[in-house]
C-alpha cells in the first residue's frame, strides 16, 4: 500500500497509466476545504461554507452532503473511525453517529462558562480525543 505501483500519483512519467488507476477527484464542487477527517473505509468533509460531506459511508466513493440541523451551530471539528464519526459545534455541543446511519445520531451538550475559540478532534488507536480552547 502507498508504493504507487500504479502509477496512480503520476510520479514515473516513463509509466502509462490505465485508464481505470487516473484518480477522479469526487468533491471538485464543494470549494475550499477547511478540515478532513479519514477513518479506513469512510471520509468526512468541511467545506469552507460548513458544509459536510462524507464519502464511502454506503461503499462507494459518491460524496454524499450530511444535512445539519438547525440546532447544531457551526461546526469547529470532525472526527473519524470505522465505528464512530463526530462533530463538535461552536457551542461546544458534540453530535455522534454511526457510518452511514447519519439518522440516527446523538448529540452531547455541552455548557461551557467561556467562549469557545476552537476544537480540536483527534483520533488514535480507535479512541476519539476532543480539545477545546476558550478565550
């Protein structure tokens, strides 16, 4: 894995490549991208816009838009692993869900005395670390 033997990177110019291996960019409509978060079968997508795109939660790389509601204020971090993705607002609210059963999330609410100015969400050995800056 990562070795390119297929030329998929395009780095040996001297090397054809298949039709089938050339990358297809999947999200060259959304804009700038402010965060990404990559779980091994799934990955999530901010947009500069706040929107959130996920692509590979049904197997298969269509990005498909994760609709917020209204009551998730603007999101500040995404996290990802194959069992669990998450989200943490500006209010510091945390939605989680299960890949691919955006419906049937859970949001944590979290009431915080400062403001918050970021959040910061880390993965490592399927464990999810969130870190909140107040002002």
């Amino acid at each position: 894995m990562g070795d390119n033997t297929n030329n998929r990177l395009f780095l040996d110019l001297d090397k054809p490549v298949e039709k089938s291996y050339q990358f297809k960019p999947v999200l060259d409509h959304v804009g700038d991208i402010k965060q990404i978060a990559i779980s091994k079968y799934c990955t999530l997508v901010l947009t500069g816009s706040g929107e959130i795109w996920s692509i590979g939660e049904d197997n298969s790389r269509a990005p498909t838009r994760i609709n917020l509601d209204s009551k998730i204020s603007q999101v500040m971090g995404l996290g990802a692993t194959k069992q669990l993705h998450i989200l943490v607002g500006q209010d510091g609210a945390v939605v989680r869900w299960t890949p691919g059963r955006w419906k049937e999330r859970d949001t944590i609410v979290n009431k915080f005395k400062k403001k918050l100015t970021k959040a910061d969400v880390a993965v490592y050995s399927r464990k999810i670390f969130i870190l909140y800056v107040f002002e």
